[in-house]
C-alpha cells in the first residue's frame, strides 16, 4: 500500500492493533493521540518491531561485556552471553590451578631451603669444635682417659693424643685419681714406649695421685706395655691379657715367581739395602740380624713389665713368650690385679663416682686437614718425581 492509498488515521474503515475496523469516537475516546499513532505505525510496519528489539539485545549485550570487563560480572544468561560467561568460568578456574601449583611449589622450595640450611648446621657443628681445648670441672671426680684401638702414630691411640689426655687428667687439681681405660691389641713399641715413659714422668711430678688400668676387651703386646706402667691392673673375667713379645713379618714370593718365569732385578748401593725383600731369596746372615734386633726389644719389653709389675709377676717359663691369657687366668699370673671396671674403680678404689673423660678426640675438621694435607704432599711427591723423569729423559 501506497502513501496515497492510506486512508486516513482515525477515518472510517482503518485499522486499528488488532486489525479490527472501528467507528470514530468507538473505545479510543480516553487513549492518547501518540499511542495511537504507534499503534497504526507498528501495524504498518511489522518488521520495525523485530528490528528494535534486536537492537535492544544488542546494547544490553554490550552493556553486559563492559560490566564483565570493568569487574562487575553480570550473571551468564543464554546464547552468546552464556557461551561468554562459561569460557571466564574455564579461565578462572585454569588460573585458579596454576596460582595454587605455583603457591605448592614455592613452599616445597622454602622447605628444602630450611631442610638444606639444617643440615649445613649440623656440618658446622660436626667440623667445629666449639667447645674449649680443657675440661671444665667442678668438684671431686674421677679423671678418665681411653686408649682404643692400634697404638700408632697419626691415630686416635698414638703417644701425641694420649699424652696430652694424660697431662691434663694429671693436672686437674679436682681429680682423685687417673684410670687410663685400655682396649688395644697392641701397635708400634715406640709409640707404646713413649706413652710408657710420660706415665712414669707424670706419676713423679704428682706421687700423691693414684694411676690405674682399666682393661676391657683385649690389652695386649703394646697395650700392655702401656699398662705395666700403672699402680694397678683391673680386668674382665674373659678379658684378653699378655702377648708379650714382638714380631715382624712379611711374604716370600721367590718359589711363585719361579714357576711363572719372573725374575727380580733389585739394585741397591748397599749389601744389606734390600733386606728383606719379599721377592728376593732370603738371605741367612740378614735374618739372623732381624731376629737378634727382635730380641732386643724383646729385652726392653720384659724390662719395662718387670719393672712395673715387681714381685707380683709369678715365675712361669711361658710369661713372656708371647703367649696370651684371659683376665681371670691373669690375675693368677701376676699380670693383672683384680677384676673390675672404670665405674666400680671410681666407686670402691678412688672413692670419687663422677667419671670425667679427658681423652682428647679429634673431630671431622682435623680429620679432614689431615687427609688433606696427606693427598697434597702426595701429589707434590709424584709432581717431583715426574719432573725428574722428564728432566731426565731429556
């Protein structure tokens, strides 16, 4: 229909909303003017309806995606705001994930860090002695060192450790006595001597003070020579006492190499330089040497036993052959005196209870100092040897 084929708003024959034809002055005498004229415009117009509410969608749509960006978060609906509101919902919870995977880790990490920082503690504990070079005491007590394990230098056992553990028991002016508890099967005669010789030389500077040995497991060869030194030697029952004597040995491999067709080229600037040569023939006037020098020390041995033991010592043809006994079997011969152990010693002899341990004990730095300094002087050592080789060769 034309613009000059509508008739007339409001004429007779037009049609209202609804379609129906109406009389001037039927059912619209209050309505507005205005809505009238929407009324007719829509009934014209049917798809301007549609395209206004398409419109409307569209504004409150994009209201919705400015909320939601701003923060406001408007409540996902249908269609394409409900698809909008469910990817966010995905990305939240995926970032939600990650911020508690990245919050785990950093704990994991503040976990080990004190972990870590743990153990670095009890490293610097263990490699520092951060205690004082003395034992503080207070009061009457007991003054105990330990003589354990191989008597030798560079050793827990050697003279150096045991001396001065000996030296600062003796000094104590708090200390009843002296036990040296010893469990040794022996080691260097020198190393033995010299610790032997340092008990007689604190006894004299402190005769008031009583000295005694404690053995437990096994006291023998050096170890006794040790204890000879004492007032008086306590054992366990089933203790290992004696072996007084001294040995040395060592391999022969000639008849071996002999069979595999090896022969040994020794070269030496002296006749007796290569004494004792494993993989040389022995040689008679050379052993006879070696076993008349074992029988020196053998004479010392007896003497240093004789003279600490005296009358207790009973005549018995297998004393000093090297043999060993048990504590008990001891007692009998006269090397030992009585059973008993550190603690009964500080009770019923020293009548002082409280035992204080004056044995030096090295810790893990000095150890590893040592083994240190041992690996450097080796290097250096095959360093120069190296060096003369080249030289040499040149």
């Amino acid at each position: 229909m034309t613009e000059e084929q509508k008739p007339p708003i409001g004429q007779p024959g037009t049609s209202g909303a609804s379609g129906e034809s109406r009389e001037p002055g039927q059912g619209d005498t209050n309505r507005p003017a205005s809505e009238g004229l929407v009324a007719a415009k829509q009934a014209d117009y049917p798809l301007e309806n549609e395209l206004r509410a398409g419109d409307d969608a569209a504004r409150r749509e994009q209201r919705e995606r400015k909320a939601r960006m701003a923060g406001g978060g408007a409540a996902a609906g249908s269609g394409p705001v409900g698809a909008a509101g469910w990817e966010r919902d995905v990305l939240e919870r995926v970032l939600t994930a990650s911020l508690r995977e990245q919050r785990a880790a950093r704990r994991w990490r503040i976990f080990f860090r004190f972990v870590g920082l743990g153990l670095l503690a009890l490293v610097v504990v263990a490699l520092f002695d951060f205690k004082g070079d003395g034992v503080s005491t207070s009061g009457r007590h007991t003054a105990m060192v330990t003589l354990e394990g191989e008597i030798a230098a560079g050793t827990p056992a050697s003279a150096e450790s045991i001396n001065a553990s000996l030296q600062a028991a003796f000094a104590d002016a708090n200390a009843a006595g002296v036990i040296l508890k010893i469990n040794s099967p022996g080691g260097s005669p020198v190393q033995a001597g010299i610790i032997s010789d340092e008990i007689h030389r604190l006894r004299g500077l402190y005769p008031s003070k009583p000295f005694h040995v404690v053995i437990e497991e096994i006291c023998a060869s050096g170890g006794y020579y040790v204890a000879a030194a004492a007032d008086n030697i306590y054992v366990n029952k089933a203790s290992i006492v004696g072996s007084i004597g001294v040995l040395m040995d060592g391999f022969g491999f000639t008849g071996l190499m002999n069979k595999l067709g090896v022969e040994r080229r020794l070269y030496t600037s002296g006749a007796n330089k290569g004494m004792l040569d494993p993989f040389s023939p022995q040689v008679p006037r050379q052993k006879a040497y070696a076993e008349e020098m074992l029988k020196e020390i053998h004479a010392q041995f007896i003497g240093v036993v004789k003279e600490g033991r005296g009358d207790r010592l009973k005549d018995d043809p297998e004393l000093f052959s090297g043999l060993f006994w048990s504590g008990e079997r001891s007692i009998e011969l006269g090397l030992a005196d009585a059973l008993g152990t550190a603690d009964s010693v500080a009770r019923d002899v020293l009548k002082a209870e409280d035992i204080v341990d004056y044995t030096i004990k090295e810790n893990i730095a000095e150890r590893v100092a040592k083994r240190f300094g041992a690996a450097v002087g080796t290097a250096a050592m095959k360093t120069m040897l190296w060096s003369t080789r080249m030289q040499g060769m040149h």
